[in-house]
C-alpha cells in the first residue's frame, strides 16, 4: 500500500465512520424526544441534501484551488458540526411552535456536517490525481473495503459508546475524538496532488448551482459513458436512499434491537462489505472487467432486497443479506472507477463532484419518502427498493450496447 494514498485512505474511512457512528443510534435519539419516524428520514435528508449541494461546489473549486485547503476546511466544518450536535444533546428539552429545539439543532448539525461532508468527491479526485489506469480499479476497491471497514467500526463504537454511562453523549465525543485527529491528519500527512500548473481558471458561482445537476453534466461535457453511469448511479442511488432509510427501522422491528444489538449487528455485516470490496471485487473485476462486475452487482443488490423478507430466523436473514451485501460491494468501487478512468484528467474534481451530487441528490430526495414509506407497508416497501438495481441493471446493459454499436 502506497504511502501517498493513506490520507486518502484515512479520509474515506472517517467520512464514512463519522455517518455509521450513528446508524444504531439516531432511531433511538429522535425516539427519545417522542418524534415520529419520519422525522429520522428527515435527519439522514438534511444531511445528503447538503452533501448534494457541496460535493459538485468543493471537487469544482479544488480543481481551481487544490485538493489539501478545501479537505482542511471540510474538514473542520465537519468537526464544528459533532459539537452542535453535542451541544443539542445537553440543552433543556424546550419546544419552539410545538417543535423540540433540540432536534432543530440536531438538524442544523447534519446539514453542516453534510455540506462538508462532500469532501468525498475531493478525495476521490486526489486519488484520481495519483494513480495510474490500471491502478484505478483496485484502488477504488480498496476504498470500498475501507469504507467497509467504517462501516463495521462506526456502528459499533456508536453502540457500545452509547450504551455506556454518558449514553448518546459519549457518541459524540467518540466522533469528536475521531474528527480531530483527521483534521490533524490532512494537515502533517496529506501533500498536495493537483498543481497550480494542472489547475484550471475559478469561475465565481453560487453553490446553488448544485441544484442544476443536468446543467453541470452540460458544463462538463462528460463522455457518453460517464452519462450512462451518471443515470445507473441515479437509480442505485435511489435504491440507497430507501435502504438506509429503512434498515435500521427493519431490523428493530423484525428482532427488537436495542442501541447495542444494532451496532453489533452492522458490526458484523460491516466485515462483509469489507471483505468484499477490499478483497473479492478486486479479484473479479480482474477476471471480467469493472462494466460486468458493475451489472453483476446490480443483479445481487435486486435479489438481496427481494431476500431479506422471506424470512425473521437471524441465521438465514444473515446469509440472504450477504447476498445483498456482495451486490453493493461489486458496485461501490466499479461505478467510482470506471468514472474516474474515462473522465477528462483536467476536469476529476468536476466530473467526481457530479457524480456525488448525483448520489446525494437521490438520498436527499428520497431518504424521508423511504422512511415515510416503511412506516406504511412496513417490510412490503422492499419489493419497491429491488425494483431500483433492477432498473439500473437495464439501463448499464442496453446502454453499453447501444455504444459499442455507436463505436
């Protein structure tokens, strides 16, 4: 492993810790201030609506201004917003208009931490600064087991920490903890990738513009195939906003969970995903190319989603949920690499920016129609989820033949 990817590395595994650290918490933090479910699809929104918004704006300007100073001051918004949200966890539980002021803090600290936390697509543009062609596909799948690996330890700090006598307090100064020793990080470890020579021209525009998505993919002029992936993510995306909408709501349902038996659990899934993109997609992608890999992942997530409603025995909900697991795990790394080899080396920063305001365009619009849904048809809304990878299935295998017809 390359020295000069760790920061990269660190970055992924902590933006995605900093989100599981309160996957089996949060249900149990609106519960506690006796707000209904939807109002946790209305947290997860606010935080991918900023993301949506800030991914395109900072990978843009880091194209203009480099990739360390826009990492450094997501970087500290994200750190600023764990201490709102610790401060909105140790103030008297008052209500303005009927609403708590707690959970209006809560918000305005996911909608901080989310609109820096579209230094995704700055660190993916770094990585995309440093590697060669052939490097990108096993290294974005290092990635994916990176962020696996987020997956299993944030859950599971965010269980036990919670369970322990600080209760939801101690989550937050876990996560504190863990944000300042990124920040300190980038600062002694991470060396510039993108050099003044390489950058281009900074164009002043508002960060509304994020809003435009189908402008942006103009403006950028992308490849054919990048649009045909741009539409697959859109789908998938989709597909991801119903799904962690829903899970944790699902699984306290379905086995009665508290906050410690649901970290345990994404815990060990966590180890699944972590396995399977650091490692098994790596060794099919080499086998059969990212673009098959992409589709076969696709066809696992739909079976999966269509599997963990056939059964309420944990063994066999286990196993049908690693099939789903290794479907998201083959698509993960493959959508972002393939993006990456055939985007305009000038433009990383700009095409990586679109391609997570498009993922955190359809969690953001969807997120709280997910959990809106579960409360409605409960465990029957993930016929409505397999239909998504599906969907996106068609699309990537239709489209590239359409374009190899074209070519």
């Amino acid at each position: 492993m390359r020295k000069k990817l760790l920061p990269a590395y660190l970055l992924t595994f902590v933006n995605v810790l900093g989100f599981s650290i309160l996957m089996p918490v949060l249900p149990f933090i609106i519960e506690s201030y006796d707000a209904d479910k939807w109002v946790y699809g209305l947290m997860l929104t606010l935080y991918a609506g900023f993301q949506f918004l800030g991914a395109p704006f900072l990978g843009t300007l880091s194209d203009s201004l480099g990739r360390k100073p826009i990492l450094l001051v997501s970087q500290a918004g994200t750190l600023l917003s764990w201490f709102i949200f610790l401060l909105a966890l140790n103030i008297p539980d008052t209500g303005i208009f009927g609403i708590s002021l707690a959970l209006i803090i809560i918000g305005a600290s996911r909608a901080l931490d989310g609109i820096t936390g579209g230094n995704i697509s700055v660190s993916n543009a770094y990585v995309s600064d440093i590697t060669t062609r052939e490097e990108k596909s096993y290294i974005f799948g290092y990635l994916g087991g990176i962020a696996g690996l987020g997956l299993i330890i944030g859950p599971g700090i965010g269980g036990l920490s919670a369970s322990t006598s600080f209760g939801f307090t101690g989550t937050l100064l876990a996560a504190i903890g863990i944000s300042i020793f990124t920040l300190v990080a980038i600062i002694f470890w991470l060396k510039e990738s993108h050099p003044i020579e390489k950058r281009v021209p900074r164009k002043k525009e508002s960060i509304f513009n994020s809003f435009f998505i189908l402008k942006r993919i103009k403006e950028i002029d992308p490849k054919p195939i990048i649009k045909l992936l741009f539409l697959t993510k859109f789908f998938f995306g989709i597909m991801m906003a119903f799904y962690m909408s829903t899970v944790a709501l699902f699984l306290i349902d379905l086995f009665d969970f508290d906050e410690q038996q649901l970290g345990l659990f994404m815990l060990i899934v966590g180890i699944f995903l972590a396995f399977n993109q650091a490692f098994l997609s790596r060794i099919v992608i080499k086998r059969i190319g990212e673009f098959r890999t992409l589709l076969i992942g696709l066809f696992l997530s739909a079976v999966g989603l269509i599997c963990l409603t056939l059964t309420d025995n944990f063994w066999f909900f286990i196993a049908f949920y690693y099939i789903m697991n290794l479907g998201l795990s083959l698509s993960f790394p493959t959508f972002n690499a393939l993006i990456s080899i055939h985007a305009d080396p000038k433009k990383q920063g700009a095409v990586m920016g679109v391609s997570e305001s498009i993922n955190s365009f359809a969690l953001a619009a969807f997120l709280i129609l997910g959990s809106t849904l579960y409360d409605h048809l409960s465990y029957k809304v993930y016929y409505i989820i397999a239909a998504l990878p599906t969907i996106a299935f068609l699309i990537a295998f239709f489209g590239i033949r359409k374009l190899k017809k074209v070519d």
